[in-house]
C-alpha cells in the first residue's frame, strides 16, 4: 500500500496510505486531511483537490489531461507547473513515498 506525504502550508506534514488504483484524493479524505475539499467527488469538474507535486515525482506522474488542464486554469491558488488535480493521480506501487504540497486555499 503506498504511503502519500501531504504537505501543509505551514510545512506540518501527514503521511496516509493509499489503495493502488484510487485516486490521491481519495486518500486524503479516508483520512480526514484538511486542505483537501474534493466537492465533485473525483469527477474533475471542481478543482477543490488542487495540489503542488514535489519536483522528484513529477516525472513520474502521468501527463495531465486535457479536462486537468483546464480546471487547473480556475484553481483558487495559484497555478504552478507542478500543479496537479489530486483526484487525477492514480496511485501505483511506484508512488510509494509521494509528496504533495497543499495550496493555501481551495476556495
Ligand atoms: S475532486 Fe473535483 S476535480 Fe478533483
């Protein structure tokens, strides 16, 4: 089961496990992690799961959709190059150890 290191604002950091095949978001709420609001539900039509992935994994994401790419337009902070929608990042045994960074906001 891979383990997701979610990063706060404030650099306080949660670690949860993920089941392979879900989305990261979906663990994050198992969880109970702030910072993740994930209002459609991992549908891609809300943005609310926006996330910063840390520079080392990025290469090892799938690239973003189209649907992404543009949700990730209308995200309530701002959009960085490692930005990602944690309800598209399907988590694989090679995704054990990921770090993603939470934004400030997601409304
Ligand atoms: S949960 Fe709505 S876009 Fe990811």
């Amino acid at each position: 089961m891979p383990t997701i290191h979610f990063v706060h604002p404030d650099n306080r950091s949660e670690s949860v496990d993920a089941d392979i095949g879900n989305g990261a978001m979906r663990a994050a709420l198992a969880h109970g992690l702030d910072g993740i609001l994930a209002e459609c539900g991992g549908s891609a039509v809300c943005a609310t799961c926006h996330v910063y992935v840390d520079e080392a994994w990025l290469a090892k994401l799938k690239p973003v959709g189209a649907d992404e790419d543009e949700l990730l337009d209308g995200t309530a902070s701002e959009r960085l190059p490692n930005g990602r929608l944690s309800c598209q990042i399907e988590m694989t045994s090679e995704l054990d150890g990921l770090v993603l960074r939470l934004p400030e906001r997601q409304t």
